[in-house]
C-alpha cells in the first residue's frame, strides 16, 4: 500500500512551541503541517514555522473562513488554505494568490461547488461521519483525479481502510498533537504511527 500524504493539524500549538514539534514532525516524514486560525497567534506560528523549517516541510493554515485571513497566511509564508466549508471567496482568493486550497466538503454538491472554484484537492470532513464507503461512493462520481483527503476521526488503524478507499491522503490532529503537548510528547505519539497506517 502506497503510503498517504499525512497533513498535521496543530490546533491550539504556540509559536514559543511550534518549531521543535514540526521538528519531530518532518523528522518522521510529515511534510505539511497546518496551524488552525482558532490556535492562538496562529499567524506567528506560521511565520515561525516557515522561517525555522520552511524548504524542509509546506506549512499552512485550517479554519481559514475569509478571504482576508488567505493574505496573512500569504504574507507569513503559508502556502496551503484548509477549510471547514466550501467558501467561494475564500478559493478565489487563495487561487488567485498561488496558494493550495483545501476546502471541506461533506456532500457530493458542496465537492463539485469547491471544484468548479479551482480547489486543488478536497477535505472530507467530518470523516467520522462520512466513512471510507462515504468516500468511495463520491469517489465514484467526481472527476477523474480529484484528490481526496479524510479529515476527522482518523487513526493509524483506520489509515488502510481510507487509503483503500481512494483517499490520496489523511489530516490528522489528536493522534499527533494536544494542545500543551512539548515537542518530547509529539515524539511520543509519532512513535505509535506507522506511516504506512499501521500500529508500531
């Protein structure tokens, strides 16, 4: 099984903490790492980030709900939007800035609406809810090369089902980071996720 792209959601991580996690992170092959607006100064972790680990992993931002939010994820180095929702303004904008657009999507509707606005690749979310037959069912019926990436409710168990199913790739945010969680604790929880999707 080809192994997915695994984005790493830090909610509620703290520029003062954010470098030597994405440390531990890119150590263990992750290569795209994105902060949540509703973390605290989320901004400067970013610029942090990128400035300390910028050619070595992508970084960018989640729960980016409006245009302006597209520019400052810009101008601190960011280089991928991810949403909750399907916000025409919001992929406009990131498309027009060069930047990847992520958009959350939980209907085949709301897919085809995010494609049609020039989104780069769609997140199935809530993946609890939507499930890998959910995924496959839309897989079904979306164009040919849409990448697809599960988001919610994804565990180093459930990683093959999701792969199996079609998904190009997972975010995960638990498993990987807690809020308060040290650099030390990340390499714990790194530890217990085989990247082929596997438990160590």
């Amino acid at each position: 099984m080809t192994p997915p792209d695994i984005v790493a959601i830090l909610r509620g991580v703290t520029p003062e903490t954010i470098v030597p996690i994405c440390d531990v992170l890119i150590d263990a092959g992750i290569h795209t790492i994105e902060v949540p607006l509703n973390s605290p100064d989320p901004f400067r972790s970013i610029e942090a980030a990128v400035t300390a680990h910028g050619s070595r992993a992508r970084f960018g931002a989640g729960t980016v709900l409006r245009p302006e939010d597209v520019d400052r994820v810009r101008d601190c180095g960011g280089k991928l939007i991810v949403s909750p929702n399907v916000n025409v303004s919001v992929i406009a904008r990131t498309v027009t800035l060069g930047l990847a657009s992520f958009p959350g999507v939980m209907t085949p509707s709301e897919a085809f609406s995010a494609l049609g606005a020039g989104a780069d690749a769609l997140k199935l979310f809530p993946g609890e809810i939507i499930g890998p037959r959910g995924l496959a069912a839309m897989k079904a019926v979306l164009p040919v090369g849409t990448r697809l990436y599960a988001v919610g409710g994804v565990t180093a168990r459930n990683i093959p089902d999701w792969v199996a199913a079609g998904a190009q790739g997972v975010g995960i945010g638990s498993a990987l980071f807690q809020v308060g969680d040290t650099a030390a604790d990340t390499r714990e929880r790194v530890a217990t996720l085989d990247l082929t999707g596997r438990t160590a």
